[in-house]
C-alpha cells in the first residue's frame, strides 16, 4: 500500500486565512441552523406516516396501526419542534416576539401535525389523476410505490404547510430533498389544486408564486418560471409565477412565464411552446417557429395574440 503524502504544513493555516477572508460562506458563532440530516429523516417518516404500509420494510398488521401511527408521529414531533425553534430563530417572522418562538413552535407543530389527515384527503386525488391519466400504470399500489410524482408532490404538500406558517428553510429542504430524489422541482410556495398529475416529472419547474387550479395535467420538462430576475431581491414577495386554471393540459417542455400570465381553464398548451402572455379558457396553444399560434378549440378559429 502506498504511504499518503504528508499534509503540507501550511494547509490549516491556508483554511483559516480562508475562513477569515470569506466570511460569507461561514457560520460560526451564531445559532444553530436546522439539521438537514433530520429534516430528511423527519420526511422520511412522514411518507410513512401519509402511506402506511408502502414505505415500510415489512409488513403492518392493522391490529398494529394505532401503535404503529403513534410511535412514528411522536418521533416526528420530538424531532421535529427543536428543528422549527432553530428555523424561527435564524429568520423570525415579523411580529412574532422572539420570547415567544418555542410557543409558536408548538402552535405550527400541532397544526402541521393535524393537517395530515387532509393532505392525505388531497394525494387521494393526485394519484386518481395519475391512475386515469396513465393507461401505462398497472394499479394505485404502482403509482405509489414506482412513480416519482407521488413522492414530490406529497412532500411539496406537507411543506406547503410549514411555507404558510411562515417557517424559514425546513420547507425548502424538504421539497429540495425531494428534488434531488425526483428530477422534479415543486417549490414549497406554490399553490396546487386537487388532481394534480405530472407524468415522467424530470425537469418539471413550477416557481414560488405559481398557481395551479385543479384537474391541471402536465408532462416532464414544464417550466412555469419568473419572466425575469434581474431586478433581484427587489421582486422578493411579488406575484412572479403563472396561473393555471382548471383543467389544463400542458405537454412536455413547455415553458409559461411570469406572474402576470393567466392559462385559461381547459386550455392545451403544446410541447415545447414558450409562452409569455395569458390565453382564454379553450385555448389550444401550438409553437410556430419562435412564436405560438392560439386556436379557440371550440370553434377551432385563431384568437388574436394578446
């Protein structure tokens, strides 16, 4: 075995100049941020806790369930409320007294806790949408085992939750951890209806300030992004992200840009169409060279460019 060439002597003191130079890639000193480590694992155990039985090794007898259901919750609690304490310290929300953080810790872990049962109510719906929507999907025990969306979507729901309660970071590494699993970036922000279904998921963006109505069907490669970012932090807290309205279809590398642009309900919007301007409901959008051209599906007749 070859002996390692010795640490040259001046790399600790290479580090630290470095520490000290580039402050801003750092934290020393402060409060402790959340454990990433543990909001993977406190996620992990809610996939379980949303589908008993698909994300466990062996088997749960339904005599067990209630023991089953109660260890897993309050293992996710214990671990859990020191973890939003850490998030509401590193940014606390305006208004909220900084005495009064493990208090509203608790409040938002017993109402993020008591949203379950309703954001189980809602996947229910997201995965009919993926069985009718997928003549290749053999059964519902598929979709929640084998298909990515299901994953992605159920996190960016759970987060959803905690982004609303105004809980810095956690919902953005749950949804990112999600992300790297999936190929699909669901920011915890965005708003998402009922039967919601995205087939293939790789490369799907759907941005912060997005709206999504419900029946909305989309396929892999979908950007629904900002027009622009180069105004910055200047654009923080601003409606930058489309709305899609009920019952849309929008086919695979399609890209719906900014926070002014409205898909009409049961509109179709093509594959690979880059859309910068909202279309009214029953539209059929199709890329024409670097344009798109609007059809009323209805009456099949062009709509003028808006």
């Amino acid at each position: 075995m070859l002996a390692m060439d010795p640490i040259r002597d001046d790399t600790i003191e290479r580090l630290l100049d470095s520490y000290k130079r580039l402050g801003g890639i750092n934290r020393l000193d402060g409060n402790n941020l959340p454990s990433k480590r543990s909001i993977i694992r406190i996620t992990e155990r809610l996939l379980r806790v949303l589908f008993p039985g698909y994300f466990d090794d062996e088997p749960i007898p339904s005599l067990q369930l209630d023991s089953y259901v109660t260890s897993l919750i309050s293992s996710i609690a214990f671990e859990l409320e020191p973890e939003l304490i850490k998030s509401l310290e590193f940014t606390t929300p305006e208004g909220l007294d900084p005495k009064d953080i493990p208090s509203y810790a608790r409040k938002v872990l017993n109402e993020f806790l008591g949203s379950i049962p309703a954001v189980r109510e809602v996947l229910t719906t997201d995965i009919e949408a993926a069985y009718n929507g997928d003549p290749a999907a053999l059964s519902r025990d598929e979709i929640i085992l084998a298909y990515p969306f299901i994953e992605c979507i159920s996190v960016q729901r759970l987060a959803h939750i905690l982004y609303k309660a105004h809980i810095p970071l956690i919902p953005r590494i749950m949804t990112e951890w999600a992300h790297s699993r999936t190929g699909m970036d669901l920011h915890p922000g965005a708003k998402i209806g009922e039967y919601f279904f995205v087939d293939h998921c790789t490369g799907t963006v759907v941005g912060e300030t997005a709206v999504i109505g419900n029946h909305v069907k989309m396929y892999q490669g979908v950007g629904l992004v900002a027009r622009s970012l180069s105004a910055g932090r200047a654009l923080c807290g601003t409606k930058r992200h489309p709305t899609i309205e009920d019952h849309v279809t929008i086919y695979a590398g399609a890209t719906i840009v900014g926070g002014d642009t409205v898909v009409g309900a049961y509109s179709t919007i093509g594959a690979n169409v880059f859309l910068t301007h909202s279309v009214p409901p029953y539209s059929l959008v199709l890329a024409e060279g670097e344009n798109v051209r609007v059809i009323n599906k209805k009456s099949k007749s062009k709509l003028p460019e808006i």
